[in-house]
C-alpha cells in the first residue's frame, strides 16, 4: 500500500513480544501507511526480542504497565521522543497467570484475578490517562479485545472477564476523553496464534474452530488487524469512538457451524 493515510502521525505501539505479536502487525501497517512508531516493551527479555527484528531507527521505550510509576516515566520518555506530542496508541497487553487462565472461573483466586485485571484491563485506564497529557486533537486510542468478554467462550475464562471490564473502560474513557477530541476504541480480534494464546488450554483447537467459523474459511491475518488499527488512528475515522469493531472475518456471527 503506498496511501500516506498516517503521514506524520506519532504512534505508540504497546505490546510487540515478537514478530507473531499482533501489535507488530499494528506497528508494520502503521509505518507502511506514512506513520511513526514508538514501541514500548515489558522488560529486557522483551528488549533483547525486539532487537532481532526491529529497525534501529525506531524507538523502543520500557514499559511495564503493573506500575502506574513506571506508564508515567514511559510517558515522560515518549513525549521527549516524539518532541512533545504524540497522535495514537495502539494498547495490545494482555496477561493471566496460567493457573488462573486454565483452571476454570470456579477456582479464580483474587490474586489472580487482580493481576490479570491490572495488566489486561486496568492499564488501558493508566495508559490513557498518561497519553491524553500528550495527545493531539484528533487523537486515537485502540486496544485489542476478543469476544470471550461477551460469550462464554471454552477456556477462556478469567482473560474474558477481563476483557468484559476492558471494554467497559474503553466506553467511559471514550465518554471522557471526547471532550479532548480523542477517539477510544477497541478491536475485537478473531484468534491467531501468538505467544499469548498459547495461555489458553486447548488453543489448537480455539484456532481451528475459530478458522471453521470465518466467512471464508481462513483465520484473519495480523496484517489484516494491523489495517484496521490503522484505519482508527486515521482521520478517517474521527467518527468512531466508544466502539468494539470485530476485525475476525465474521466468527461472531455464528454461535455454532
Ligand atoms: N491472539 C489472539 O487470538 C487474540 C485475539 C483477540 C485479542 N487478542 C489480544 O491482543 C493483544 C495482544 O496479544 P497477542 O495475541 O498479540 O499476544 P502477544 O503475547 O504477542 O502480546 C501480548 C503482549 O502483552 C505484553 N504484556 C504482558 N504483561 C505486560 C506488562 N505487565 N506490561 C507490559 N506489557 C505486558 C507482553 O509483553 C506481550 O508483548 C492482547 O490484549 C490479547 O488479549 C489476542
């Protein structure tokens, strides 16, 4: 695609764990599409990930969102990166600790429960409220959710009742950061296989049954993701906030196939 539909758009990318991340499919339609890209990184492991295949160009700023200490100091970072202001943010982080993610909602202890809300929901509340200080008009800010918040999808469990409450977030700070002319929203992704769904008990087969269930027959792609992300980030759509877009070929039309 050669459209300069980001041209000049400053936008922070959160969550890159490797090339297979649906946030690098984000970053790479970003930057194919004329936008800039800082990309932030959860620790060292991470970092050292991220140097195999990210451009030295590019930016990469520590942060690991369990500390609204350290979103703040990331933020601080970014704005002297991006010398002052930023345009977007993609937010794709998303964390259960195995034994809460696989043994059932039933056996959900609160320790688990709570980690698994500060990172995967909670954060898109920090993060906001740290890129809002640095924000341009017409401003966007998308996370990625799944429809296991709505439906009780198999083995999904704890992450989906943390993306009911990340999608709740994602209304009211759309409500609230309007009247700074920033956008909110979120992407209901359809399943593919990154380091994160391989959390999830029985992932082969959410990947297969997902696939079945697309119009198609074939599961989106992370570019096909990353297009729509950067559509939201776009002027084109200044419109939409506040809003859950599916971008998984249809999976959420169909209850059974
Ligand atoms: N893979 C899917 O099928 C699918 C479908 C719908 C939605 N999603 C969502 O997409 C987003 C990205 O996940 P992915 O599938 O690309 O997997 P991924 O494992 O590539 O990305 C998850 C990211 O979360 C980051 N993270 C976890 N804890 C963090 C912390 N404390 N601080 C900062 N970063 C932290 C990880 O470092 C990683 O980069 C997640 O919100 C996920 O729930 C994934």
């Amino acid at each position: 695609m050669s459209i300069d539909l980001l041209k000049g758009k400053k936008i922070v990318v959160m969550g890159v764990a490797n090339k297979k991340s649906i946030a690098w499919g984000c970053a790479k339609a970003i930057k194919e599409l004329g936008g800039e890209v800082i990309l932030t990184y959860q620790n060292d492991r991470m970092k050292t990930s991220l140097e195999r295949f990210v451009d030295a160009e590019t930016p990469m700023v520590e942060c690991d969102v369990i500390d609204d200490a350290n979103v703040e100091k990331a933020f601080a970072e970014i704005k002297d990166i991006a010398g002052g202001k930023i345009d977007g943010v993609i937010h794709a982080v998303a964390y259960a600790d195995r034994d809460t993610l696989q043994n059932g909602v039933i056996n959900t202890k609160q320790a688990g429960f709570n980690l698994a809300a500060d990172i995967s929901s909670y954060s898109l509340i920090s993060v906001s409220r740290e890129a809002a200080k640095i924000m341009n008009e017409h401003g966007s800010i998308v996370t990625l959710t799944y429809m296991g918040s709505t439906y009780a999808i198999p083995n999904y469990n704890m992450m989906g009742i943390a993306k009911a409450a990340l999608e709740s977030a994602m209304r009211y700070l759309a409500v609230e950061l309007g009247e700074q002319g920033i956008n909110v929203n979120a992407i209901s992704a359809g399943a593919v296989r990154t380091l994160a769904v391989t959390g999830v008990k029985g992932h082969s087969d959410l990947l297969k049954t997902s696939e079945s269930l697309t119009t198609d027959g074939k599961s989106v792609s992370k570019q096909e993701i990353g297009n729509t992300a950067a559509f939201l980030l776009s002027d084109l759509a200044t419109g939409i906030t506040g809003d859950v877009i599916y971008a998984d070929k249809g999976v959420h039309l169909f209850s059974t196939k």
